[in-house]
C-alpha cells in the first residue's frame, strides 16, 4: 500500500511539473529561465569558493549583493526548471548560514573592530543577523513550516534591535560607503530586510504575541525616517510592507507607487541612477540606461504592493525584463554606483548578481 501511495504522488507531481513546464514554455517570452539558474549558479559558486569571503570556523561571508539575492532568488526558478529540490549550492549557502547560527556565540564577526575599527562588530552582527534570518525565512516560507534554526535567527536579530536613540526600532548596519547596500543610508534597507524576514517567516510569525513590541518599534523607526529616504530605500520598505502591516501608510504607499513610476524610462525600464542620489568616489559618471537591478525591484515591490501586471508601468518593465537578459550568460545587466568597473570581473559582476536575481524574482512573481 505505501508504495502505491508513493508511486500516485510521484505521479501526481510528474503531472503537475509536466503542466507547469509547458505553461512556462508558453509564458515566459524570450526570457531564458535555466541561463539564468546558470549564472546565479556559477556566481554563488565563485563567492563561496573566493577566499576574500571565507571566515572562520570553514564559513563565508553572506553578501548583499551576490548570496542573499541567490538565496531569494534560486528557489523561485524550482517550478520553471523542472526542479524538485535545491541546487546543490543552494545547500551549501544554507549549510553555511545553518552553522553560523548554530555556531552563534563562538563565530567572530565578518569584520572585527580589531582588524577594521570601531564599530564594525557591532555592524556585522546585527547585519549578519538579518541577513541569516532572511534566508532561513525564505527557505522555511518554501516548506510552510518554521524550522528551530530558523526561529534561533529571528531571535538573533531581535536580541540586536536598537532600544533608544535615532536608531531605536532598527539595527546597526555595515557601512563601508559602498552604495545601495553597506552605507549611511542603507540602515533602513537593512531594517527593511529584518521585516521581510518577519514577513517570510511561515506559521503567522509575525503576528505572533511574543515578537509585538518589537515590531512596534521597528514601524515606530520607519514612521520617523519615511520622510528622508531616496526611493530605493523606500521600495524595499514598500516591498516589506507586503509581507508586515502598519510599515507604511496607505498614502505612503501611494507616493512610494507613484514616484516609482514616473522614473520609468522611455524603454519601459528603470534606472539605479533614478532611484537615489548617488555619487560615485572615483567622480565618472553614473551609467543612467535601464539596468535589470533597478527594473527588476520596482516591477517586484509593485507586484508585491498590490499593482496588477497589466498595469501599462508594470507590464512595460517586464517586458524590458524579458527582452534584456543577456542571451550568452544569462544575466542582467547592471552598474556600480560606487566607481568605474570592468563588468566582466568578478567584483564587477555584483551588481549584475543583484540585478539577474532581482529580474527572475520579479518576472517568476508575475507568472
């Protein structure tokens, strides 16, 4: 009898896997779902093998702009490609952040006050506890079911949440004065990414009793800050606004909307150079064509705020997605806002790392 059972379940997810493939066959345009599964692949092999990202213990560094973009991104192409579990570098991600959690209070920071000054310490751990609790939300989110490890992160980040002072409500944040991610005024792109762990997290964590005072303070944060934030941080808060209530207003997230759509370029996408006021450190000039970083968040946060894909601002950017995805790697093209950079170097290839995640995120939500 049980296997029968398991031979009709196989049978069953067959059916349903051949439906789906044939209608991403029908669907997806000329986008090319297993190229891109290919350059995040190979991408987040390279980062987890680069030495410049190994930390103790037989750990990596969990980057903003090549790892966690991975870690949301690879699951959302399972149902295009066919899959039935993770890649095997997805494993090896979580592997990671499973033993750095696990590991909590013996592993040393990403970057000690020791070796980089005060007050890195502090500024990695909350930032690494963020980070390792998205990343397990999002895998849980996939399962439906709140693992331990992931509950051990969430509380990592709880533990690290500012109680008084301009901070209170979020997090200290890495800064290196590398723009979007590790800067002065990424820390409410970091406080955003804490509520989209909350948000992620399956079993109604977020409207748990144990975790209400918390979140009050973090709306209380964004209540204060709302108003001096560049777009870019504020479609991320729009974006965990989807997932957490009371982060946004309804007219706050009306402007956020609307001031996202009148940067759209004539081309139907949009441009990381629109979406802040950034200046580069080496002063050249910022690249201002559509990139798949900045097309991709605004046609996700969109999506995930509610804005139907026939919406002529929605359906125009993923359209530009599906048309501008590079035919020989895979990718989307992207540029640092911080200098001039070969993209064909690794370091160079970061932003298209964010921006290839960000494409197939916002393109495997509107299917």
């Amino acid at each position: 009898m049980t296997a029968v059972v398991f031979f009709l379940s196989g049978c069953v997810f067959s059916a349903l896997l051949a439906a789906g493939l044939r209608a991403w066959s029908d669907d997806q345009g000329s986008w090319n779902p297993k190229a891109a599964a290919a350059y995040l692949d190979g991408r987040a092999a390279w980062w987890m093998a680069w030495p410049n990202a190994a930390r103790d213990h037989g750990t990596f560094c969990v980057s903003c702009h090549t790892a966690v973009p991975y870690a949301l991104a690879r699951p959302a192409l399972r149902t295009a490609l066919g899959e039935r579990d993770p890649s095997p570098n997805e494993v090896k991600l979580l592997d990671n952040v499973v033993k750095r959690v696990t590991l909590w209070k013996d592993v040393a920071p990403f970057y000690p006050d020791q070796l980089r000054g005060l007050p890195k310490t502090s500024e990695s751990r909350a930032t690494e506890a963020i980070l390792n609790a998205l990343i397990l939300a999002n895998r849980d989110a996939q399962t439906g079911r709140l693992a331990d490890d992931t509950r051990a992160a969430l509380a990592n980040v709880w533990a690290l949440q500012m109680n008084t002072g301009e901070l209170s409500g979020a997090w200290a944040w890495l800064d290196f004065h590398y723009e979007p991610w590790e800067s002065a005024d990424a820390k409410p792109f970091g406080a955003a990414l804490a509520a989209l762990a909350m948000g992620m997290a399956p079993g109604g964590y977020a409207s748990s009793p144990d975790v209400q005072d918390n979140l009050k303070l973090l709306r209380g944060y964004f209540e204060r800050v709302y108003g001096r934030q560049h777009t870019f941080n504020r479609l991320m808060l729009l974006w965990a606004s989807a997932k957490v209530t009371g982060l946004l207003t309804s007219e706050q997230r009306q402007s956020v909307i609307d001031s996202a759509v009148a940067t759209q370029q004539s081309d139907g996408g949009w441009s990381m150079a629109s979406l802040g006021a950034w200046k580069r450190i080496d002063g050249s000039a910022l690249d201002t064509t559509s990139d798949g970083y900045a097309t991709g968040l605004v046609t996700l946060a969109l999506q995930q705020a509610g804005v139907s894909r026939a919406n002529p601002a929605v359906s125009t950017g993923l359209e530009w997605l599906r048309r501008n995805q590079n035919r020989t790697t895979g990718q989307w093209p992207a540029s640092s806002l911080n200098k001039q950079r070969d993209p064909a170097s690794d370091i160079g290839r970061f932003m298209s790392d964010a921006a290839t995640a960000y494409a197939v995120l916002s393109l495997t939500q509107a299917h």
